[in-house]
C-alpha cells in the first residue's frame, strides 16, 4: 500500500484518488464525495511528516467507505430513502482504527438499500456499473466499494458481509474480499443487517494490504459485546497441507469449476493433499438464512420511524399514518418484502414451522464445518455459481437473485472466515473469484495461504 511520505504527500494521493473517482464518475460508484474533508485531513498528515512526526501505518492511503459505516462526514444513508439526510453523531469503531492510522475517506460508496441484495439494483441511488463490462452488475451489497477498489480509485474500501456482500462483488470485479470471522472486527456504529451474521471486511488488490488492514481493524472493542479478544494479531500462520472441495458445490459444465479445477491441481503440483468432502447439510443453508436473516432484519429495521432518523413522510396527520407513510415511502420493495417475511416467521404460530426449524439447520451446518476442519485445513470453493450477470438480469426475480448467494451463506451461518480471491477469468473477460474458507479464528493464516493461488 501507497502511503504518504517527504516525496510523495497525502495532498498528492488523495487528489489523484478524487481526480480517479470523478473520472469514473458514470459507474455511479459514490454516493458521497468527501473532498473537502479529505484534503483537510491529508494536510494535516504531510504537516506531521514534515515537522518529522511519526504517522501512522495508513498514513496517507484514500480509501472508500461502504455507506453503511456512521460518520459524521456526509450523510450515512445505507443507500435507502429512509435515511436520507440523516448525518451521523456517531463514528464507526473501524473507521476511528483506520482513520487513527492515518486513512483518509474520499467518498462513501453505493450499495444495495440497508445491504439487502446482490446486485446494488436495489439503491436508492441506482446500480454500480461492473468494472469489467458496464452492462453488468457490479455484485452486491457492496458493489461500490468492489468497483473503486477494482478501478484503482482507492487501496482499499470497507464493507459488511452479512451473505456474501464482501466476496460476491469482489469477485465480479476481480479483487480480494475477506469476510472474517464473525466478531473478529468490531460493528459499533454499522447499520445492522442480521446481527448473528453481520461482520466487518474489506476490499484490496493484495492479500499483504488485506493483512494489514486486519491488524489494524480487529480486536475487542467494549462498544461491541460480540466481538472477540485479539486473536488476529496475537495468532501464528499455521501451514497448510490439506485442502478441502465440497462435492455438493460442483457447477457442471461451468467456466468456475474449470477454474477451481485448474488451481486444485497447481496445489497437488506445490505438494498439497486435496481431500474430497460431503457436506449435505449445506443444501439447507440457504433457505435457513432467508428464514433467519429477515427475522433478524424486521427486527433491526423497526427503528425507522420518520421521527429520529433521516426521512420522514410529509402526508401524515397522525402518529400511525407518519410510521405508515414513512416507511412505504422509504425502505425498497427488497427491504419491505424482508420485512414481511421476518415477521411472518417470527409470528405465533409460525416460529415453530419456519424460525426453530432454521435454527436447528444453522446448528448442523456449524457442526458439518467442524468435521470438514478435522479432515482439511482450508476449503476452496467458488464464490457465487456465476460470474457477473448482466443488469435487470434478475432484479424482478427475487428467488433467482437470492439463489446467487447459494456458496456464500453458509459461511456466515458457521461464522467462519472466508477470502475471495481472484482466480482467472472466463472467456468473455469477466473475472472469476474463488473462495478459500478456514476454521474460525484462522483468518491471518487464511490471507497467507491465499498467496499460494496467486
Ligand atoms: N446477498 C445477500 C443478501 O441479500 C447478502 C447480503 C449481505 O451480505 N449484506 O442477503
């Protein structure tokens, strides 16, 4: 990573950043631009530099920061109506660790409306254009965080995984994407999604900017009470020698499997085992997380009322129509279609059916990644079943958009870390991710292993 120095100055590296992100401008990739704020920042830092203070390890580096990360610089809006207008009082934990070491945000990046999506076609603000072909999506939620860090707009852009919304857009766009272990970052003052899966992550062009971000960002925080002890920077990269396939993962006839093929074998030729694995409760995964993720969401997004946050319907004339009117008029269609199918499987009657089943489900998947660790140490699978699909493409097709997250959820079911790297591309140019998934806490020894695929 590029960082501020006597010849090269912050001034330098963010101008070029916000000259890049106006350049880019019809990918539609920011809904914020912090010049102002930006260039403030970075004069302080060359002032530091100059006087011969000592910076911080970011010092200097533009980065991209998803929408959904408070701050008080621009409207935090998580690219929904709702919040329009609403400006933080409040900083993100991350933000402060990045920020602490000298990172300066040049803008806030678009995603799917409260990171619902894989697309970003469910922004209030429109899609992200893909990086590699403008007619296609950019992947979602985090799409626009994923297309600066492809364009070499920024190093590196934050995201939220909740799904797959870190790994799905990095690997449309041909960039490293980590979702690390759940409680491994801290997500005091990120708009919450599904609290048992939401975690911290972020986009970068190397897997050293990835490892260095991480210790920069993980470790307890007392504002977060899910968050764990510091293992990142206290852990020992362990060797790998076993690397694990799913069986029930393979794509026929596909471009991605070829490519997981490829590299299967590359590792047989450095000397490592592949070992063959069934994983048959994964085929719940999916339909446990749509059942357990939107319970989690109708219960995060009854705060949003028209009263203390952002938007609010000028219609009403009382209490219960203002509620009403507000939050017609301002969460997405995908938003409102969660919230009905949280509360429909949290209902009395229902919770048994659906919400207790999901549970149960999620518990086995814990346990089948348990006895896949005992036989391999990292797993290597594709992202999402294919590369970028082209916009509209499935936008008015909720099934087919949520079966993209197919390879992608189990991993926050399990809350175990998992990395998207890129991995080739297919005939027609578009990138191709591949995952590599690990026991939880081996993040550190995951980003190095990941080398070994470069
Ligand atoms: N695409 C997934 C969903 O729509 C993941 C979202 C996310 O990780 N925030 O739920």
């Amino acid at each position: 990573m590029k960082t501020a120095n006597k010849t090269v100055t912050a001034t330098r590296l963010v101008k070029d950043a916000l000259e890049k992100a106006k350049h880019f401008e019809d990918y539609n990739i920011f809904t914020f631009i912090n010049e102002e704020g930006a260039l403030k920042k970075a004069a302080e830092i060359d002032a530091k530099i100059a006087r011969g203070e000592k910076v911080g390890r970011l010092a200097g580096v533009p980065y991209a920061l998803k929408d959904n990360f408070l701050s008080p610089e621009g409207e935090t809006t998580a690219s929904a109506h709702i919040l329009e207008g609403f400006t933080s009082p409040v900083t993100a934990t991350a933000v402060e660790k990045l920020e602490a070491e000298g990172a300066i945000m040049i803008g806030r990046t678009n995603m799917d409306a409260f990171a619902h999506g894989s697309s970003t076609e469910s922004s209030y603000f429109g899609p992200t254009l893909n990086a590699y072909d403008k007619e296609r999506v950019a992947g979602g939620s985090s799409g626009g965080s994923a297309v600066a860090v492809a364009l070499d707009i920024v190093e590196f852009a934050t995201g939220t995984d909740t799904g797959g919304s870190i790994r799905q857009p990095a690997s449309f766009n041909g960039v490293y994407g980590l979702k690390p272990t759940y409680g491994c970052v801290s997500r005091y003052g990120v708009v919450a999604m599904a609290s048992s899966t939401d975690c911290i992550g972020f986009f970068t062009k190397t897997p050293d900017d990835m490892s260095l971000l991480m210790s920069v960002a993980s470790g307890q925080d007392p504002k977060d009470l899910t968050t764990l002890p510091d293992y990142y920077n206290d852990s020992e990269i362990k060797k790998a020698k076993k690397i694990g396939i799913i069986k029930d993962f393979y794509l026929k006839d596909s471009e991605i499997q070829k490519c997981l093929e490829h590299k299967c074998e590359e590792l047989e030729k450095k000397g490592y085992e592949i070992v063959e694995l069934e994983m048959p409760a994964l085929k719940y995964a999916l339909a446990a997380y749509y059942i357990i993720v939107p319970a989690e969401i109708a219960s995060n997004l009854s705060r949003y009322d028209g009263v203390r946050y952002g938007f609010r319907s000028e219609k009403s004339d009382n209490l219960d129509d203002l509620y009403k009117n507000t939050r017609s008029e301002g969460f997405m269609p995908e938003n409102k279609r969660r919230i009905m199918i949280g509360n429909f499987v949290l209902s009395s009657g229902f919770y048994d059916a659906y919400f207790l089943k999901a549970a149960k489900a999620r518990t086995l998947i814990v346990k089948e990644y348990e006895e896949a660790f005992k036989k391999c140490d990292f797993i290597l699978t594709p992202v999402a079943p294919n590369p970028a699909f082209k916009l509209g493409e499935k936008v008015n097709d909720p099934v087919s958009m949520y079966l993209e997250d197919v390879m992608s959820v189990p991993l926050n079911l399990a809350g175990v870390p998992g990395l998207a790297i890129p991995a080739g591309e297919t005939s027609n140019g578009l990138p191709i991710g591949l995952q590599l998934v690990g026991p939880r806490r081996s993040d550190k020894s995951l980003i190095e292993f990941s080398k070994e695929l470069m």
